[in-house]
C-alpha cells in the first residue's frame, strides 16, 4: 500500500491523556489508515518526526471569525499556533441571519463588541446569505483549517424582531417561536451550536446594550427547545452576572437563568465563561461551587477557561492606550503614525499632555471605552501589572518588573513611564495589561480553574477584539509555558496539555471524527518540535480590509500543522494548502 502520507519516528500523543508512544502514521485521502511499525512503506509524502511529538490537531471552541471566514481563507493567527478547527459564533454575536436593512447595524454590534474594524467588515463581508442556513453555505468553501458554525443570539432577534430588537423589549410568544422555528432549521442543516451573551461590557460601537443582553428565561429556554430530540450541539453563554449591581439576588437570578436554559435544551452540554475579576476577585469560585451542585442536579455545565492572563495589548498603533482622550493626543490623532511619534517626542508636547486629563470623545469623535476612565483613575495600581512582554514573551511576570516599579526607579509617575516606553521602538512598543486572572499577580487562580474536572480550554477570542488582544496563541501558550517552562510545581504534563487542546473538546462538542490520533479519524495532526516551541511578540499589521489593521502573534516549533490528510503549515510557515471545510453535525455531517 501507497500512503499519500507517511509521519515516521515520532512519539504520539493520542489525545486521550495517555502516555505517549512511539509509532508511525499512515494516511490516505483524509483519514488515518494505519498507526504502528511503518518503516517499509511507501508514501508520495514522508515527514520524519524523530525527537518530535505527534499530537491530534487542536480545536478551538471560543473564536470570532464569523465576518473573517467570508473573506479571507487562512484563518489568521489560530493556524499558527497547531489549531485545526475552530467554532465560531460564541457570545451571541455574528452575520446571520439577516435582512439586507440590517447589515450596518450587525456590523456596529460586532465592532463594538469584538473589537473589529467596521470599515474592514463593511468592504470584507459578501454578505452572500439571508439565512443562517445560507451563511453556511456560503461559507463552506476551502480554508487552511476546518471550522464549525453557531447560531448566533443577537442576528436572530434582530431578523425576527426588527426595530424591537433591543435589551429592554421582551420577545413575544411568536417571537420566541420563530426563533427557535430558525434555530432548528440552523441545527438541522448542520450547525454545532447555540450562543447567547448577557456582558455588563458588550455594548455596539454606537454605545448601545446588546440586543440579546437581557432576554427573558421565557425567551432563552423558548430557544432551547429548538435541541429537542437532537443528539448533536452544544449551549455556549457570556455572563457577569449583574456585576453592575453586585449583589448576591442578581448573581442567583442569573444563575437560575442559565439552569434553566440548559435544562430546556434536553441536557445539551452549556459552557460558561469563567475568569477572575480584580473588581469581583472571588465570584470565579462560586461559580465553579454553582457549576459542581448543578452537576449534582444533572445539569450539564462546563466553563470555558484560559491559560493566563486575558489582557489587552496597549500601543500607539492599537485601539486603544491610555492617552487617546488627551486634548493634546487628539489634536495629533489624524497625523500619520511617524509623525505622532514624532510630536509625542517633543518635550513641550509631552509636558503639556501629562497635565491634561482625559476626555470623553476620541479625536475622531467615538467614545473612549470605560476601561480608559477605570485606568486612569487607578494608573498606580494598575500600571503594578502592566509589563514589557519581551522577545520570548513572558505572560507571568511580578511586580517587580512591572511599570509602576519602573517608574519608581526612575522617579516619575508611572503614566509618565507609559508614555516613555510606549516611544520606544520608533513607537511600535508594546505593554501587556491583564485585566483578567492576574489578580494576585500570579497564576493560582489560572492553575486552579484549568484544574477544575468541569474545565475545558477556551476563550482564545481568535479573530476578535484585533487591535487589542492577541489571545489565540493560547494553545502554544500551553503547550510550551504549562508543559514544559514552568518553574513551579504547579505544572500541566504534556500528555495533560494535549488532551485538553484535543481529546476534551472533541468530546464536549460532539467531533466524533476527529480529536485523537486513531485509525478511521481525520487525519488533523501536529507534529511539534516541543523541545524549541515558543511564541514570537505580538505584531501589528494591516492586511484587513479597507486597511484595516490587527495584531498576529506567530510561533516557532510547529514542524507541520495537517488538515485532512495535507500539511498547511511546514517549519511554521503557511504551505498555501487549503484543504479546511466548514464542519457540521447531525445528518448534515
């Protein structure tokens, strides 16, 4: 027998968590043929994996390629970083369905949610669909990877609801029924999912709460029912649980609600969103006390957590950094980049700046997000973990190497330090803000949620918030930092790592045909030089539509990154394959 390809000498990673194994892989059209003691075999395609490791192909459940998917094939930056399928559609945001009436304002809703360009969504998106089940065809063209689809809360309401379409009107009983009457038929052509999002953050560029943000229970478990009989799809939810008010009656109502959604969905598995708040630093774990007495109730509930950090990127070419509602900085917002760089230099401009204080509006006119304000008003504290990430990115620095004791060493304030070493580099200087799961300034909380028995990996965020957060290195982040650099005891084993990028996420999404390194599966592989994997800084570019820009983070160790049988990354560079497919499940796999 002939192999169209043929991995030899390495050691295999399953991804079901079991120790690893040496053994060859013979694959043919697609699938995996032959696993064992290959050496004599033929094979159009060889790729030597001695001192490597060989692992299933990872799977991320938590992006936001939904508008990205309909223009560009590559699927930048998760396919630099070992991912092989992707599920796109969480917090409830997306492009379908839709009116043609309704194009601006999912657009507005995606910007200001997830942090992509509109100008980039509104000359990328063909919008080359009405129905959900449209979009999916659509979309279901050759990509580098595979990539799986949910339905979306917010266009839902929005294409049955109209102008009612808003957080404070309720749906009605026919309301309800034409959506989940459109969820069905989503479910049935082959989507893998549900998602809804109730942020206390997510608002449209214009300002405006998410249409779905505060839909009823009669309304969320009205949709749920669109599973019944169903053996396939998952829930996914977005919740703060009325932090806003932070009282304990709001966090129980929220918290029946999303039973209550997952009990209606014929006990579909949920996945909730799970991080630690500096301005709630123990409601993590009482959601994780709430998700273990549900398990006890039958309830199917899983969180979604992440290896670090979540934080946003600040700089001179991103979204957002602390001077952009500064009078002075506005004046000079509309210069090209050098020439800002070069203004910001002057030491008049620099000292007339640092004696302003921050406005409301940007200089073109759109509002500084919170977040701008709450930095501000605290800059001491949080500039405690504010950090230079460096050439071999260190996510998990202490205070010690923070910007504020940069700025005490060299007697300054430490928005003064921010506005030096945001100069620096010609101005392409970064600075890593976690505002999430760094607390304490260290990874315990991070160690402990990972370690949870209802955790799943998650919330990479891959094609959102672009110009900000650069999160879906999340799988090389575990696989280089957790399994092998580490210097705690509190460590990930590489056969552990694996099993939560492959294995798991199969199951709890429902990929039967791939995930794990055995003979009928699709042949979605990785083999990894383990030993010299890491990541490389984040990087601005602009390559998105109508010049629009983002940050992409790549790797180095990936020797090949496989997709149905053909290599689409060799020694971390894009081959030009593209054999990835949309995925469905049901009868339409």
């Amino acid at each position: 027998m002939t192999f169209d390809l043929l991995i030899k000498n390495g050691s295999i990673h399953d991804g079901d968590g079991s120790d690893a194994f040496e053994a060859d892989i013979g694959i043919t059209d697609g699938l995996i043929t032959e696993i064992g003691p290959l050496s004599n075999a033929a094979a159009k395609e060889t790729i030597d994996a001695a001192g490597k490791i060989v692992t299933p192909g990872f799977i991320d459940v938590h992006t936001h390629y939904d508008g990205q998917v309909s223009w560009d094939t590559k699927f930048e930056p998760s396919v630099y970083h070992g991912v092989t399928t992707v599920v796109m559609g969480s917090c409830g945001v997306g492009f379908a369905p839709v009116h043609e009436t309704d194009h601006e304002k999912l657009i507005r809703l995606m910007e200001g949610v997830e942090d992509i360009p509109g100008s980039a969504l509104s000359e990328g998106l063909t919008w080359q669909w009405k129905s959900f089940t449209d979009y999916m065809d659509a979309i279901d063209v050759p990509h580098t990877i595979d990539f799986a689809a949910q339905v979306v809360h917010d266009p839902l309401r929005v294409f049955v609801m109209g102008e009612r379409a808003v957080f404070n009107e309720e749906a009605t009983t026919e309301d309800i029924e034409k959506m989940r009457t459109l969820t069905r038929e989503a479910l049935e052509a082959g989507a893998v999912g549900f998602s809804t999002g109730r942020s206390d953050v997510h608002r449209s560029a214009d300002g405006e709460w998410t249409p779905s943000s505060e839909a009823t229970i009669e309304e969320l478990t009205g949709i749920a029912k669109a599973f019944d009989g169903l053996d396939h799809g998952v829930l996914q939810a977005v919740n703060d649980f009325d932090l806003e008010r932070g009282d304990d009656e709001a966090f129980d109502r929220e918290w029946a609600l999303l039973e209550k959604f997952a009990e209606s969905a014929g006990g579909r598995p949920l996945s909730l969103s799970l991080m630690q708040r500096d301005f709630a630093p123990k409601q993590w774990r009482r959601i994780m006390e709430n998700t273990e007495q549900a398990k006890a109730k039958g309830i199917n509930i899983s969180l979604q957590v992440a290896p670090r950090g979540i934080g946003v990127i600040l700089g001179l070419q991103c979204t957002f950094h602390p001077f952009i509602g500064f009078p002075s900085y506005k004046k000079i917002s509309h210069l090209p980049f050098d020439e800002r760089v070069s203004t910001m230099r002057d030491p008049a401009f620099k000292q007339q700046l640092l004696s302003e204080s921050s406005e409301k509006l940007a200089g073109d006119g759109t509002p500084i997000p919170p977040i701008a304000d709450q930095l501000l008003s605290q800059i001491a504290f949080v500039s405690c973990k504010m950090f230079r990430l460096g050439a071999n990115p260190d996510y998990e620095q202490p205070i010690e190497n923070s910007v504020y004791k940069a700025a005490e060493k060299a007697g300054v304030t430490p928005l003064e330090m921010i506005y030096n070493i945001l100069l620096e580099k010609d101005g392409r200087e970064f600075l890593y803000f976690p505002i999430y799961n760094y607390t304490d300034l260290n990874y315990n909380a991070v160690y402990e949620m990972m370690q949870h028995p209802q955790s799943i990996m998650g919330l990479s965020d891959g094609g959102a918030h672009v110009g900000t957060i650069c999160d879906a290195s999340f799988p090389s982040y575990l696989m280089h930092y957790w399994a092998r650099d580490r210097k705690s005891d509190e460590t990930i084993p590489l056969e552990e790592a694996v099993y939560k990028l492959t294995g798991q996420l199969a199951d709890y999404m429902g990929f039967q045909d791939r995930g794990r390194i055995k003979v009928g599966l699709k042949a979605n592989i990785n083999v990894i030089d383990h030993s010299k994997l890491r990541l490389h800084p984040p990087r601005m570019v602009q390559d998105l539509p109508a010049g629009g820009q983002r940050l992409l983070q790549n790797a180095e160790g990936y020797v090949a990154t496989i997709v149905n049988g053909i290599p689409v990354v060799r020694n971390d560079q894009l081959t030009g394959e593209l054999p990835g497919r949309l995925v469905r499940l049901g009868d339409r796999a």
